[in-house]
C-alpha cells in the first residue's frame, strides 16, 4: 500500500481503520461498574456480551477487506476511548488531534497521537484550549468543504484553530448549530443527526437540522433519507459507510434499513446493544477510518 492515510470523504471505500475492542477501553465489568455513572451511559455495558458482540462487529469490519488497526489498553482513559472517532480528524496533510469538549475524554488525543505516531502517520495540529473539537461534529461534505457542529462538545474558538490547520487542504468550513437537545451531559455530535452514504446520499434526522444547513444540502443535489422519531433513539441515523452506498449499522431499525435498501445500498447489520446503545456511540463512533480511496 503506498498511500498510508488520508480521509477526506466520508462514504469512499474504507482501507485503514483504528478501533479498540471493549477489552482494552472497558478493561473488565469492575471498571464499567466504577465508570458507567460518571460518563452518563445510559446504563452499565456487560462485559462478556460487550466482548461478544464487538467480535461479530470486528468480522463484519474484516469482511470488507479493511486494514485494521487496534489501540492497546490505557489506564488514563475511560470507557468512552472505544469510540475512537471522536479524538482526532485525519486529513490528506496527516491527523488533527481534537480537544475533547467532554472532560472525561481529555486523555484520548494524546493516546491517538502516540498510536499514529508509532505507525508513522505525521501528526499536524491540535485544537487546544479554550477551543473545543470533536471528530463526532465534522462532516466533510465533500474533499474540499468540511461541515462542523458548534455545540456543547466544539466550539467557534475550536473550528478558527481547525480552519487554520486545515487551511491548504479545504476550501471552506461551514460551522452547523446544534440545539440544546436534552442538555450539556449528553452527546449530541453533527453526526447524531446525519449520516453520508454517498456523496449524494445522506441519512438525516432533519428535526434537529438547522433549515439553513438542511436547505444547503438539498441544493447540493443530496438526496435525504428521514430517520422516523421512533429510531432516533436507537441510533438509526448512525450509520457508518464503508463504501460507496454500502453500510454497517445497529440492528434494530427496520424502517431505516429498508429506506436505505430502497435507496440500493447494501446493508449490514450487527447488535449494538452493550457497546453503542448504552454509550451513545454508533458504528461512526467506534471507528476512526484513516485512510478511504
């Protein structure tokens, strides 16, 4: 493989992946029990399914011919580091280390950086503070215009720092606002509410989209997929594109699986129970691609 990274799209074919299996983020059910109610899960993973099912995730991955990558275990992060999306943004220049806006994940970039370091993939910037970040918030919507969340997890003085960063590899950063939802201690990331698919298919949750944003998508010829309310909740607008119109997301939503099957892509599944449901991380959420064709 000559190319090592670069991952300025969202729907191309995935080549290189970072994850981290529940062994090494959740370590054992003592440390989930300790750590579940401090992080707002909404409740406690058990350990031996959380196991189970991130291995038929994991196979799903390997499936598609994925070069896998997998962070070891840290005593200085938290349950939430398997969801390693959210520490850093990979560009075509090299990875941006993000500042979590969620204290308890302030240890996770340095984690990332230390990773992609040993694998010789050159670290460019960091957001630092009083700016905020996270990978969950940045949307690229197409390889030169990148679409940030401000929220209670990145902040205005956060996306200047990404503009800059980012400067000879974008045209544009378009900040999106997010409501207030259900408050400052739950995650409410850009893309809890949208999804690409393809580069002009994207699945959306439009009840907490602003209608600027909403309306700028449309007349970029972005076709919509709705998330109905009663599959928001179960995370149906988190859905991972591996490739082009070819999707991994949490069993359980059948009438956002079948909109996307109507649409002609191909849909696989995998029980999302004990590692997305309780810690509000989807497919997206637990993996950090770093380099798509």
């Amino acid at each position: 493989m000559n190319k090592k990274f670069g991952c300025q799209s969202m729907s191309s074919k995935i080549q290189r992946v970072l994850i981290k299996r529940p062994e090494s983020a959740y370590l054992n059910q003592s440390n989930i029990d300790k750590q579940a109610d401090k992080l707002n899960y909404y409740g406690k993973p058990i350990f031996d399914q959380a196991v189970k099912d991130y291995q038929d995730f994991y196979n799903v991955l390997k499936g598609f011919d994925i070069d896998i990558h997998e962070l070891p275990s840290n005593d200085n992060t938290s349950l939430d580091s398997i969801y390693t999306h959210d520490p850093c943004i990979v560009s075509n220049s090299g990875v941006i280390l993000c500042s979590m806006g969620k204290e308890l994940r302030k240890t996770e970039p340095k984690e990332i950086s230390d990773y992609f370091t040993s694998i010789g993939i050159p670290i460019v910037g960091q957001i630092s503070a009083p700016g905020k970040v996270e990978g969950g918030d940045v949307v690229w919507i197409d390889d030169r215009t990148l679409a940030v969340g401000v929220g209670y997890r990145t902040n205005m003085q956060g996306i200047h720092q990404l503009k800059q960063i980012l400067s000879n590899d974008i045209d544009e950063i378009i900040p999106v606002h997010l409501p207030h939802w259900t408050g400052s201690s739950d995650c409410l990331h850009l893309m809890s509410n949208l999804s690409p698919i393809d580069r002009d298919l994207y699945v959306t949750y439009s009840r907490l989209l602003p209608v600027e944003f909403r309306e700028y998508l449309l007349e970029r010829k972005i076709d919509l997929i709705e998330v109905p309310d009663n599959e928001y909740e179960s995370m149906g607008c988190n859905v991972l594109a591996v490739a082009p119109r070819e999707v991994l997301m949490l069993s359980g939503n059948p009438i956002t699986e079948q909109s996307l099957i109507d649409a002609g892509v191909a849909v696989h599944l995998y029980d999302g129970s004990e590692i997305s449901i309780k810690g509000a991380g989807g497919p997206t959420c637990l993996t950090r691609p770093f380099l798509r064709e």
